[in-house]
C-alpha cells in the first residue's frame, strides 16, 4: 500500500521572499504570520520582507523563518486535502515533523525553534560547505590535509556522493582550495558564520536544554 510522506526541511532551504510570497498564495498564512507575530511579539510581517537587506542576518531568524514557511506549506497541502500517514525532518526541520505529528503545538515549537536560534547565534564561529561529486574516502583525504588550518568534520552524509564539511572557518576556506585544485569537485558554502553539527558546536547544545 502507497503511503504519503512528508520530508521537512532544514534551514539552508530559504530565500528572502518567501514568508511574503507564501502568504500572497494562501490567504490563512497571513493569519499563521500574525499568531506568530503575537506568540514572539514582533512583527514578523514587517521583518520577513523581500526587500529587507537583514531577512536572514541571524541564525533565530533564518530558523523561525524557515520553519515558518514549511509550516505554511503544510497548510496549503491540508486546505488541498492531502494528508501524510507519515513526517520526518531533516535538523531545524524536526520541529515541523513534531507539529505535524502532534508532539508539539504550532505555538510551542515556535518558542522553541526562536529559543533554538539565539543558542546558536550565542555559538563559536565556523562555516559549512555541500561537496558533490566525491566519495567520502577522497572527502576523508581533503579533510585530514585541510585540519592544518583548524578544526573540520564531515558531518552530514546525504548520499553515497554528496556530504557536508563543517568546522572553523579557515579550514573550511583550505578544503574548498583543495577540493577545486585536486577533485574537481563543486562546494558550495551553505553557512557562513556557524558550524552546526560540528564537534566544536557541541556547547550549543547544553545552552539550548
């Protein structure tokens, strides 16, 4: 038997006109951006415009954004009248996953998810990069060369072809040159200022509980 499942994102899935665009298409988001306004008490609406240069400039925005957003859609699905039998998140994306199953309240994981944030904008500096094309014994390689310049992990193993490298940023910086010089392979940094899920991010963690 077929079953529908929902897949949430994590919080490199934005882009800065999002929130505006996702309440254009569906009236009731406008609604959902107000309680959430109330619940945070700011004005989420004046915040999350396209046209604002500082949309995602820290982390509590990017995550009460994002999970936003796919809040929003998962509304859209069930005004459609799509139900998933099951969820499941990726990161920031758990939390979706936790509404949708009903473990948390809309209003609950959104205190969290802000709370989640700021913990993470009270983090150590680093960066964040998605490789692709390489297999994770030429990545492990790339990784232990690029140690010299600080601390680097792969963190994230996406496919048998496609991972995420995570540490200080001038690591990061030296395993991309590398990546370029000897592999051919395409990086992109997909975090700028932390390095989540990274060894060094670890006191993060205690802060957040």
């Amino acid at each position: 038997m077929n079953k529908i499942v929902y897949i949430f994102p994590g919080q490199s899935s934005l882009y800065p006109g999002m929130i505006s665009k996702l309440v254009e298409l569906h009236r009731p988001n406008g609604e959902m951006l107000a309680a959430a306004s109330d619940f945070l008490h700011r004005d989420l609406a004046a915040h999350y415009r396209e046209d604002n240069p500082d949309v995602f400039a820290c982390n509590r925005d990017i995550q009460v954004g994002v999970f936003l957003a796919s809040n929003m859609f998962l509304d859209i699905l069930d005004h459609a009248g799509l139900a998933a039998d099951l969820s499941l998140g990726l990161s920031l994306g758990e939390y979706n996953h936790l509404v949708h199953i009903g473990a948390l309240s809309f209003r609950e994981a959104l205190l969290t998810v802000e709370q989640r944030g700021l913990a993470y904008d009270g983090g150590p500096a680093g960066a964040m990069a998605s490789v692709f094309p390489i297999d994770i014994e030429e990545l492990d390689g790339v990784v232990a060369q690029a140690r010299g310049a600080g601390v680097l992990e792969i963190v994230n193993l996406n496919s048998p072809s496609q991972h995420v490298i995570s540490g200080e940023r001038p690591a990061v910086e030296e395993a991309l040159r590398i990546l370029d010089a000897e592999h051919f392979a395409t990086a992109v940094v997909i975090e700028k200022k932390i390095p989540m899920h990274c060894s060094t991010f670890e006191p993060v963690g205690p802060r957040f509980r």
